[in-house]
C-alpha cells in the first residue's frame, strides 16, 4: 500500500522528496475536498496525510469519514486528536483519558 | 403477558436459555472490563504517537524551508520530481482480545544517498538531511496511524459490547424470568387444580360406598 498526501505546496514537496507519487497539490477548501474524496476511492492508498488548515473547512460529512474511515486512514499533519474520537472516548468510558 | 405456552417442556427450554444468556453476560462483560482496561495503554500509545510525530514534522518543516531558502524552490522541486521508488507498507491485522486491529509493517522507503536519484554533486547536503528528517516524519506517520486505529476499533468494539451486556441485562434475562414465573405459576395452578379435582373424586367415591 502507498501514501498520499494533500495540501499546498510547500507541504506536499517535503514527502515528494521521499518519492510518494499519490501527491495533490491544491490551492484551496474546495479542491482539497475533491482529491479528498478521489483518493479515498483509490485503493493503493493506506494513508493519507492531509494539512490541519483544510481539515477544518470539510465538510460536516466529509469530516466524519476522515474521522472514522480506517481504510484508507487519515492522519492531520500537525493537529491533535480530533474532537470526534475524543469525543468517543469520553462518551464510551466515561472520562476524558486523553486530557489526563 | 406473552403468550408462551405453560408446558414443562416450554419450562425446560426457558431454564436452557436463561442459564445460556447469563453465561454469555458474564463472558460479555469480562470482555468489556478488558477491553476497558487495555483502552488505557492505547490512549497512553496514541497520544506519545502523536507528540512524536508533531514534534519531529516540526523539525522536518523547518530543515525543508532552509533548503528551500538555501537551494531555491525549483532546486528542490526538481530533485523530489527525480526521486526514485515510492514509500510502501503492508497492511496486516493482529488479534487483541478478539478485536482484529491493523499492523503497519514491511516499511520500505529509507534509501542510502546513492539511491535517491538525484545527483550528490549537483545538490547540497541540506537536501539529504531534509531527506532524513522527512523520513523519520514518515515512520512516525506509520506509528501513530497503526495506535490512532487500533484505538478507534477497540472503542467501536467496547460500544458494541456495552450494548450487548446492557440488553442481556436489563432486557433478555429479565423477560426470560418472567416468563419462566409465569410459567412457573401456570403449572403449580394446573396441579393445584388436578389435586382439587382427585380429591373431589375421591370424596365422590367414598360417598357412594358408603
């Protein structure tokens, strides 16, 4: 399986410099959102490496995939644990462990 | 009351079920208790994961706006178009506690300064070492992937769990007691009944004798 990474220029070329070919460069929320969605599709990605700055203007359900899919998995570059599985943590066993 | 047959074979059935379905609780919440307990290394792991990797991109980022200030962007763009082979990994499963959660293994991206494709002659070793640094980024990558995901199966898992266990304890063993009550109380009446009933020939009986 292979890495893909998405987001401006500066990003991206850090991992070209390792070889990963499955690299987007984009300009802005809406076009990130698109090859987004294109790479979920393909299947020789196993991870996706995307930029904070445009996780946060997914879409609602876009966000929920990144979130949640396992398949290609999501990792945010420089974010920390999204509120989502936090969230999930909190409701499963009842107290905030990744505060503590 | 549900309609269920009063029967001493409906009866036996029901302590099968009643003795199955506890059983299973018991199991069920052993499991969940462990999963629980597992959960806590899990959280420990995905957050160190994740520190490491923030700090080490940090570094990486910063090593890659060096070279670009020292080489320039179009140095730089050409040498990552040149770059030979691509990073992979494969993607396997490992077993905690019945919960099947991925393993990244087989990393393959660390090449020797040779190997990169660009000329070593034509390019700075600021390069290289922006190389390196990106390649520690990428192995942390793997890392906090394999505990981020694994930490979202086991919660799925211990939600499910937590369902089951709740269900079986506030919903099925109870309707399936008192069904057996009922049950119960449907063949003490019925043998009640079949007592008054032979006394009553009984005494029958013993008038006309007499």
């Amino acid at each position: 399986m292979e890495f893909g990474v998405i987001g401006d220029e500066q990003f991206v070329m850090g991992f070209k410099l390792l070889g990963i070919k499955k690299s987007k460069q984009i300009a802005n929320n809406q076009e990130f959102e698109d090859y987004l969605i294109d790479m979920f599709k393909d299947k020789d990605v196993g991870i996706i490496i995307i930029q904070p700055e445009y996780y946060k203007n997914l879409s609602s359900k876009t966000k929920l995939k990144v979130d949640t899919s396992l398949k290609p998995t999501v990792i945010v570059l420089g974010e920390k644990l999204s509120d989502i599985l936090r969230d999930k943590i909190k409701h499963v066993i009842g107290v905030d462990l990744w505060g503590n | 009351m549900p309609q269920i047959k009063p029967t001493r074979s409906e009866l036996i059935k029901l302590q099968r079920k009643i003795k199955l379905s506890k059983t299973g609780y018991n199991i069920l919440k052993k499991k969940r208790d462990g999963l629980v307990m597992n959960l806590f290394g899990m959280v420990k792991d995905a957050k160190e994961a994740q520190e490491t990797l923030e700090e080490s991109y940090e570094v990486a980022n910063r090593y890659l706006g060096m070279t670009i200030a020292f080489e320039g962007e179009i140095n730089v763009a050409s040498c990552a178009l040149i770059k030979k082979g691509t990073p992979q990994f494969q993607l396997e499963s490992k077993n905690i506690m019945g919960v099947q959660v991925p393993k990244i293994s087989e990393l393959s991206f660390k090449k020797g300064i040779n190997d990169r494709g660009y000329s070593i002659l034509s390019t700075s070793s600021k390069i290289d070492e922006t190389v390196e640094e990106y390649e520690k980024v990428l192995e942390y990558v793997a890392k906090a992937v394999e505990a981020e995901s694994t930490l979202k199966k086991v919660l799925n898992e211990i939600e499910v769990t937590k369902r089951r266990v709740n269900a079986l304890e506030s919903k099925i063993i109870p309707k399936l007691e008192s069904q057996k009550k009922f049950i119960d109380f449907r063949l003490e009446e019925l043998e009640r009944e079949n007592k008054f009933r032979l006394k009553m020939i009984k005494d029958k009986k013993s008038k006309k004798s007499s």
